[in-house]
C-alpha cells in the first residue's frame, strides 16, 4: 500500500477527536485522534503520523505512521513504518515492520484464503524486524521491535 492521495480516502484532520464506532465502506486516513473502534471491513486505513488510535481495527488492509494501542485485524496486510509505536496483537495474512518502528504484541499470520481449485496456498512465512511476509498457515510470531535496543 502506498501513502494515499487525499481525493481517494476520507479524512480525519489533526484537530479532530472522535469516541466511539467509527464504520465506513470507504479507506480512512486519520491523523486525528480515535477512541474506539474502527470498521473498515472491505477498505483500508491509514494512521497518518499524527494519528493517535486508541482502538480496535478491522479492515482490509492497515498501515500506521502514528501511534496505535489496539488490536489489528487486517484481512490483506498490514505495514508498521519507522514512525510507528504500536501495541497490541496483529492479525494479518501479510506484515511489513519498518526498521525503528515500535511493536510490542503478538503477530497471527493467517493462511491466504485459495481463490481457485488449482492454485496452492503460499508456504509459511518468517517474521523478522525488517520484512514483509508472505501468508502462512496458522503461525503465531511473539516480537518486540524497540529502536532503543541498539540492535
């Protein structure tokens, strides 16, 4: 996923602070803040570096700039970049941690779902503080990425 252009997603601004449901069927950007939950179940959602997200999050596919302290569930990817401090559990069939973000919870890769009869589902996938993964079959990755380690 690419950083969007503002005319393709709706726009939650700075200034604004939203308590509650937040559903849509339509991709999100929010560099506001969120208190909640957000349902994006076909669509995606960005948290822009200046987002603060209190919730949990389901959709399609999840990027975070911001701060993030919530469950993920994203049904195609989700991507954590340098600027990101998440906490809490991801469930993803794809991940990419940029290196110097913060992540402490758990990763849940889920098996692709077979689109045809004849394709084969893609081999288990390895979890490391810089990559992108493919989609394996019910791994579960526990790791804590903290840019203050050094390493």
């Amino acid at each position: 996923m690419e950083t969007p252009k503002t005319a393709e997603f709706a726009h939650i601004g700075k200034s604004v602070i939203i308590k509650g449901e937040l559903s849509g069927s339509e991709d999100l950007y929010v560099d506001g803040q969120v208190e909640g939950s957000i349902e994006l179940a076909g669509n995606r959602l960005i948290i822009g570096p200046h987002g603060q997200v209190r919730a949990s999050v389901n959709a399609k596919g999840v990027i975070v700039q911001g701060k993030l302290d919530g469950n993920i569930r994203a049904s195609e990817r989700a991507e954590l970049t340098k600027s990101a401090i998440a906490v809490g559990d991801i469930v993803t069939q794809r991940i990419a941690i940029e290196e110097g973000a913060y992540f402490k919870g758990k990763v849940d890769i889920q098996k692709e779902t077979v689109k045809s009869e004849g394709a084969k589902p893609v081999p288990a996938a390895t979890a490391s503080a810089v990559a992108s993964s493919a989609a394996a079959s019910a791994a579960t990755v526990a790791m804590k990425i903290n840019p203050s380690d050094g390493k």
